[in-house]
DNA sequence: TGTTAAGCGGAGGCCGCCTCCGTATCTTCG
DNA sequence: CGAAGATACGGAGGCGGCCTCCGCTTAACA
C-alpha cells in the first residue's frame, strides 16, 4: 500500500519467507565453512530446492553480497564517525584495525570484500562505491590536514587492505594484519615520504596523472 | 652411474620424458588461463593420460611448485645479489619491483606465490623457504644498518607483498602494486615509525615477543 | 471459489577432480 | 636377442558441485 508505486501484485508470501530463509542459511554456513561451501549445503540447510536460491541469487556473488551488505554498512558508518575524531592518521588507522576485527569475526567476510576488490563481477557496486567512499573520506580528510601523501587513492588502500588481512586463516594472521597495517598507515604520512624520497613527493602532479583517476 | 646411490633401476625413459612434458604444457597453460586452468587440459595439451598427471604430480600444488621452481630461485639469487648494493632499504624496493615484474609476466606466478604464503599445503617448503630467505637477508641488512624497523619479519614482508599483488587481473594493477609497496617500504623506515609513534619503537621486545618468531 | 501468474524444486546435463586397474612398454638379465 | 618382471600409461568411472529448465504447486486477486 505504500511502497508499490506501480501497480504490481503484492510479491508473494512464501518468496519472501524462503529468501529470507536462504539468507539466513547462507550467513551460516559462510561464516562457518568458508567463501567456497556448496551452495547446494546452503540450500539443504535452508530447506528450499537448489532452484530457489539460485532464482533468489543468481550467482555466488550475488548471495554474499546480500549476506555481508550489513556489515559493509556498519564498516561504513565507522568511518563516518571516524571522520570527528581529532587525528585523522589515527582515524584511519582505527577504522583499518576495526576492519580487521571484522574479518576475523565474520569467516565469509574476506569474500564479500574481495567481490568488492576485484570489481570483475558486473554487480560488484554497492560494497565497491561503499568502502571506497568510506576510506576516501577519511583519506581526504589527511590529505587536507597536509599529515598524508597524496598520491595514494581511496581505491589503492582498499586493495591495500584487503591483501594485508589475505591470509586470513593462518594461525597469526591478526596479529601479521595489524603489525602490516600500521607499517602501511606510517608509510602513507607525509614525513615519511619526504624522508624517503624527497623528489617522489615534491612534484605530485607527473605520476599520478597517469591513473584511471 | 653417477646419481644413483641405492642400487636402484634406472627410471624409465618414457616416465621422464613425459614428466617433462607435461611440466611444458602446465607451463603454457598456467601462464595463458591462470591459476585454475583444469588439470585434464593441461594432460591434453601434453598429450598424456590425465592418470599419468596425477602420477607425476600428486596435487595441483606440487605442479605449481616445480612449474614455478625456476623463477623462485630466479627471485632469491637476485636477492643474493642485491644483498652487495649500497642502500639497503633501496635493495628490498628493487627487490619487491622485480617481484612485481615476474607476477606481471607469468600469470600462473601469483598461484605459486599462494602456495608459499599460505603454508597449509603440507609441501609448500620449497618456495616459501626460498623466499622467505631471500627477504630476510635483505631485511637484515637494513635492520642492521639502523635503516629499517625491527619488528616486521621476513614472513609478515612476503605476505604483504603478495597481498599488494593480489588483484593481478585488475586493468592498473601493475602501477597501484607498486605504489603500494613505495607506500609500505617508506613505512619500514626507522624514521617513518618514530615519527608515527615513536612509543612503539621505543620498547621494540613488547610487541614482538608474542609472535612465533 | 476460480483463474492466473509467480514461485517451487529437483532431475539432469556438464565439467572437473581424483582413483583404480587392465594393458602396454621399458629395463634387466640370462 | 628374448623372456620375465617391474614400472608406467591412460582413461573409464565414481563423486560432487554448478547451473538450467520445466512441470507442478500455491498464493494473490477478483
């Protein structure tokens, strides 16, 4: 009655029940077993036929979108918190480390980013244009500070991130994530940069141009 | 004559020569389709029995490995010869390029490089060994030499550098991998971290102690 | 309650993984 | 050289996952 601008029939009942169903099942069984669990198991567990996940979710992606849009979300609007904190270096250092935790919480989770990482999969937007925006913000707001280099893209970091938290299930990989991180987070400051190499950073204009942005 | 210290036969001549073989048609099939290329098409191309694949190479990993054996010791001997030039930290960044170069040029690399990193394969020695002595002697020169943070090992520095390459397919991924690692290496330096933070080298045995190394 | 279209589900085709074993071929030794 | 025995070959076949297709079911609407 109030969302059905066309005048489509109301979709039906038992649909949405068993999407809903499947993406429950599949939220357990990713976070269980990993990115590359059957989706047959998914659909077993969801108590529907295998022909009803895949109309719900025509791919693979397209399921892990749909289970890990929440947390997309809340990494999302971390970062739009981040952004009142005094530091901006430190704000994107945390909302990083935050990421990680993440990724060790949620099993699939590395899945769902690297969909949103590799940008092959046509549908690949949402968690894309979502994470992205998030670190650019935080990104920028360094930049301006004048505390960070400012050939690095939102883009950049994203995938830089993404491939730090890569090995995911060794035994120490939080540890080696947040040690790597932080290695990253102080090569990005000015300072360091300059110190390195002074001539990289003086004309900023040359290598970047050369980038899709 | 020479290699054989048991008193064993000789191996046969058509065991060999396919072994061979099919190494070549792994080769071409791995660096053209990438790293999950089907295992029945490299047997087709060699033109053995896939029976005789699997005889020779148990596991997808162990093809990999002694596909990409050469370019391995390829990596670690220019790392050996690196070890003589005159900036240490500039060694581990040519290093890391030339890297960049081999993932560029043969496509199935990334796949080996995988193996190395992920150490679950039981059989991932070889490279992962190479490898991780390869980085280590250099990261010791620069540690030595004052230059670089002591706290990243030799195994944290390989993964981190698989993981900037991770997204090997993407259109620019060549340039943004070797930003990244411009990125990372100014962050080992010593001055970058201590200009950072400079508490958490102040104390470098806190941290540290908990890894497994 | 009847009509109708949206939705269900699983059989089946395809493909890749991997094993197993009957057959072919090579080495060795007399 | 020829026979015997060891070694390797190769592909059929079982398994399991991916995905499609279509006859049947069932909810929505009048």
């Amino acid at each position: 009655m109030d969302d059905q601008t066309d005048q489509t029939r109301k979709p039906r009942a038992d649909a949405v029940r068993n999407r809903e169903r499947v993406l429950e099942a599949a939220k357990l069984v990713f976070n269980a077993g990993g990115s590359e669990a059957s989706l047959e198991a998914v659909a077993k567990r969801a108590g529907v036929g295998i022909g009803t996940l895949y109309r719900h979710f025509p791919t693979r992606e397209a399921l892990f979108e749909a289970v890990y849009r929440r947390e997309v979300e809340q990494l999302s609007e971390l970062a739009e918190q981040l952004k009142n904190a005094k530091d901006p270096v430190e704000a994107l250092r945390r909302w990083l480390r935050s990421g990680v935790e993440f990724v060790a919480t949620k099993k699939g989770m590395m899945a769902a980013l690297a969909l949103a990482v590799q940008s092959g999969s046509e549908l690949h937007a949402f968690s894309f244009e979502r994470l992205t925006k998030a670190i650019g913000s935080l990104l920028d707001r360094a930049v301006a500070a004048g505390e960070m280099r400012a050939d690095i893209n939102p883009e950049d970091l994203l995938r830089a991130f993404f491939g730090m938290c890569y090995v995911h299930d060794q035994p120490g990989w939080q540890a080696t994530a947040l040690r790597l991180l932080d290695v990253f987070v102080d090569g990005l400051r000015v300072q360091a940069a300059m110190k390195a190499r002074p001539r990289a950073i003086a004309k900023p204009g040359k290598k970047v141009a050369k980038q899709k942005r």
